[in-house]
C-alpha cells in the first residue's frame, strides 16, 4: 500500500528481502531494524519461510508479556511437592517447595541443552507456542536466577 504525503509516495508496507538481497544489504537492514521497523527476510524458493529482523529490545517487551503460570501440588500421603510448568510440559519434584523448584530448574536447563541440540527435530514437532516460551528462557543463557524469574519465582 502506497500513500502520498506532498507529492512524494511512501510505503506503508514492511520492507521485505530474499536472502541474497539481505546479504547484500545487512548493514543497511540492520540500521532499519535498529530504528524500529521490522525487516522481513523471505526464501526465494519458499516465500512462506520469512524471519523478522526485530529491535532486541521490542522482542524483550514482548516475551516480557509471555507470562508462565507454574502450579505447585502437594502429594500429602507421598509428601512430595510437584511444581508445573505446562507452557513446556515440564515439571520439578522435591520435599518441599523450594526443592521442588530447584528440580524443575534442572528439567529446564537439562531439557534447553537437548532442545539446542536437537532444534531440527524440536521446530518441526512443538507448537510455536511452546517455542516462544522455550526461547524466552534460552534467552536466559542458562542462569538460574534469570531462568526462575522468567518462570514467575
């Protein structure tokens, strides 16, 4: 979509790029992202394969407002305390709560290092909706502190 402004036309549209072009133009791209319009680059030989160039810190607020819901159960005959976390399907276990949730942060950890590892497989099977929630703690680089705030703790 085209509009005029004093007799100029400007695009309303996101600038979009194949990947040679990206390649060819990254610094350019690179500035245009970094002032805040998003860069779409696409494969000419699939045109629905589009990644986004995106202002890091526009993508901090977004993933900020991706909220995980962790619940805690307590088996009382077992007294054993379970913390879920069903955004990624995983969950931690212990004598108490706090042990429970030092579990979980191992799941994490140890599932992230198998999900980097095994990323071909784990993009073609998970819901983008775990996706996001899996890269909102990857972005969390495997500290523990970082990764049990980003969880709600």
């Amino acid at each position: 979509m085209e509009i005029s402004e004093r007799g100029k036309k400007m695009s309303i549209s996101m600038p979009q790029y194949n990947i040679r072009d990206t390649k060819k133009r990254y610094s350019e791209l690179n500035n245009i992202a970094l002032k805040g319009i998003e860069v779409i680059t696409f494969n000419a030989n699939n045109e629905e394969e589009k990644v986004s160039h995106i202002k890091t810190s526009y993508l901090d607020k977004l993933l900020d407002n991706l909220s995980f819901n962790p619940s805690v159960e307590l088996d009382e005959e077992l007294a054993t305390y379970t913390v879920v976390l069903n955004e990624i399907d995983l969950y931690g276990e212990g004598n108490t709560a706090d042990a429970a949730i030092e579990d979980l942060l191992d799941s994490i950890i140890q599932f992230l290092a198998i999900y980097i590892e095994k990323i071909d497989i784990f993009s073609k099977v998970e819901p983008d909706t775990k996706q996001l929630f899996l890269l909102k703690l990857l972005r969390c680089n495997g500290d523990r502190e970082k990764i049990k705030k980003a969880i709600g703790y």
